[in-house]
C-alpha cells in the first residue's frame, strides 16, 4: 500500500501559491490539490501556468489533483460544460496534474459530455475524477456516471469521505461499488448533525474504516479542508496535523 499525501488549496482561501507550497512541505505532504478557481492564483483563462508549475516543483511537490468546478450533469445544453472540461483538461496538462476533479451538479445526461472531451483526456495523460457529490453524493450513484465510458484509466471517481456516509454508504460499500473507477481520496471529517468541517478524528465519519478498506490501494489521499466555505474554521494547519496523526496511525 503507497498512499500519497496532499493537500488541497480550498483549506487556504486567497493564499498566495508560493504560501500553500510552503505549508504543504511543511507538513509533510507530497502534493497539493489545486483549486481552479476565479478567486485564486491558479484559475481558468489564466495567461500561462508555467510559474505555477515551477513553483510546486522546486520545493519537491507534485500537482495531485486539478480541483475544477465543472458540472456534469448541470441542466441545460452540452456546449458551455464540454468547453469548461477542455479548458480544465488545458489548464491540467499546463501544470502537469494527473487528474482533474469535477461535480454531477443535476439530473442531466453525462454521458455525451465526457465522451466529448475522451480524446483531450487521453491526449494530455490525465484522469477526470468525478466525485461523490451533491446530485451524486455515494459511489454508487457516481458510478452510474462514470462506468458508461467504460475507461476507468481515463474517468473515474473521486471519494469525499463525508458524503456517502452522510447517505449511509458505508465506507466498505464505496469501496467496493467502485472498484476500478476508484482514483482519489479527499480525507474530511464533521458530524452528522453539522456540515462544519472538523480534523479529522475529530468528527462521526468512520476514518478508521476508510483506512481498512484503503490499505490495498496506491494513490493520493488529499486533505480537504473547506475553509473557503467556512470562514471561521481553524487555519488548514489544524487539519494537516490531524491528518498526519491519522497517517501515521494507518499508512502501511
């Protein structure tokens, strides 16, 4: 088992890169999740992600994830999504990131979408994770988007470990449902009875689980820290230390 440690930016809202880059070293991380946002350093449209890129490198870190907002299956017609995927799958190829996450956000059909952006995919070496999330919030139900394409290479999930245990999937269940289209972990915790991030340890979601059913699989298992959405939270270095505790008490 080779988990990979990172962390993802949204636990450092407005935070300079080269800041994030400091901090994630600073506890040991071995990559940092990217927020692709309008708000931040790193976004669409952006002129050039080169200094970005450079940046993370020569202080020793890998880009782990692109963490895109794009919806899937938001209502409405095809075209503003497929060109919002492509310009995700060109920002991740400028910063050598393996994967690029991205929302269900509907009811709406999937399939085309993606299909329509397969061959950016494979072309620029990366993976599009869709995570369990709002309109899709187990494995379950992000596989019914995922398993179509049939490339689990190329599309697969993203587990946030609060959402499908919010809808009583339990962690060997998403893990199991998944299965191949398994591709990432996004390590949270809270209550049931209250959205507002905790350390993880320090909350209802049964981490301990989640690191059982963890320990056949190499990849990433990134911190999400959602200090962007809740401002008065401790700063993400309360959550980093939570979650080397949990490392070291689980990492094979």
């Amino acid at each position: 088992m080779a988990w990979r440690f990172a962390v993802s930016t949204l636990g450092m809202p407005g935070v300079p890169l080269a800041q994030a880059v400091r901090t994630a070293v600073a506890h040991g991380c071995e990559g940092l999740e990217i927020r692709a946002h309008p708000d931040e350093e790193v976004h669409l449209g952006m002129a050039s992600a080169a200094t970005a890129r450079r940046l993370i490198a020569d202080a020793g870190l890998e880009v782990a994830c692109l963490a895109g907002y794009a919806k899937v299956c938001a209502p409405g017609p095809d075209g503003p999504v497929i060109a919002e995927l492509r310009a995700l799958v060109d920002l991740a190829h400028q910063l050598g990131a393996p994967s690029i996450r991205v929302f269900p956000g509907g009811d709406g059909a999937a399939y085309d979408r993606i299909a329509a952006v397969l061959d950016d995919v494979r072309a620029a070496g990366v993976r599009l994770l869709v995570e369990t999330h709002d309109s899709h919030p187990t494995g379950e139900a992000v596989l019914t988007i995922v398993e179509p394409i049939g490339q689990p290479a190329a599309v697969a999930a993203l587990w946030d470990a609060v959402h499908p245990w919010r809808q009583g999937e339990s962690p060997a269940r998403t893990r199991a449902v998944l299965g191949d289209y398994f591709g990432y972990f996004q390590l949270k915790d809270a209550r049931a009875a209250d959205p507002t991030p905790l350390p993880p340890g320090d909350g209802e979601v049964p981490l301990a689980e989640c690191a059982e059913v963890l320990q056949a699989w190499s990849g990433w298992v990134s911190v999400e820290w959602e200090r962007a959405w809740y401002p008065d939270i401790p700063p993400v270095e309360t959550a980093l230390d939570a979650a080397s505790r949990w490392l070291l008490a689980n990492r094979l």
